[in-house]
C-alpha cells in the first residue's frame, strides 16, 4: 500500500461530529445534498435509550478531536422529533449514509456500530 493510499484511509476513516439543534438544518443539508451530492452520514438517536447514549458515548470519545473526514450528524429525537419521518426512523440508533450512488440505511446496532468504526 502506498502511502498516499493510506492516508485515504485515515481520512475515510474519520467522523467530524455535529450536533443538530434545529430541524430546519437537517431540512438545509438534504437540499443541499440534492444539488452537490456530498457523502455525510445522519445518526439518529435518543438519549433516553441505553444503546442510542452507548453509541454517542464512544462516537465523542473516537472522533472527539477529528476535523477530517467524513462528516457525521447527530440528531436527537427530543430536539428534532419531526426530522425521524425524513427517513422513516422507527428504531434507534439508525444511521443513515447519503452517497453519491445512494441512500444506505440502518439500524440492526451490530451494523451501525460496524459502519461507524466503534466497538
């Protein structure tokens, strides 16, 4: 592997974490995406349920300095309960990836925990 190969990696490998206060910017960064077609991922979550705290927890304590990479949005229910009929969020935490190819959706926890690169 070269070294301009892994560096790729590394930065794949990354979250910069953003909290979400306002549906209103949820609703901004999906239109947005529409025109540019950027790759971000949307974790929602609740921070009432054990595992949605779990996964949060070890989220920060990953990418907590992280400022390459791949961006990650985190979206509360308490705060934004509305933004979870955008994808049909019943369960959580459910992470949602926006690609260029599409849409890739989960919430099986083994799964989201796997693609956000926590154990």
């Amino acid at each position: 592997m070269t070294k301009k190969s892994k560096s790729i990696l590394t930065i794949n490998n990354m979250y910069q974490l953003k909290f979400l206060k306002k549906e209103n910017d949820l609703n901004k960064l999906i239109k947005f995406n529409k025109r540019k077609r950027e790759n971000f991922s949307i974790l929602f979550v609740s921070l009432w349920d054990k595992y949605s705290t779990k996964v949060v927890d070890k989220v920060k304590e990953q990418y907590k300095d992280s400022e390459r990479g791949e961006t990650l949005y985190i979206v509360d229910s308490f705060r934004m309960p509305h933004s979870f009929v955008i994808y049909q969020t019943t369960k959580v935490p459910h992470l949602v990836q926006l690609r260029r190819e599409g849409v890739v959706s989960e919430d099986y926890l083994p799964n989201v925990m796997k693609a956000l690169k926590i154990s």
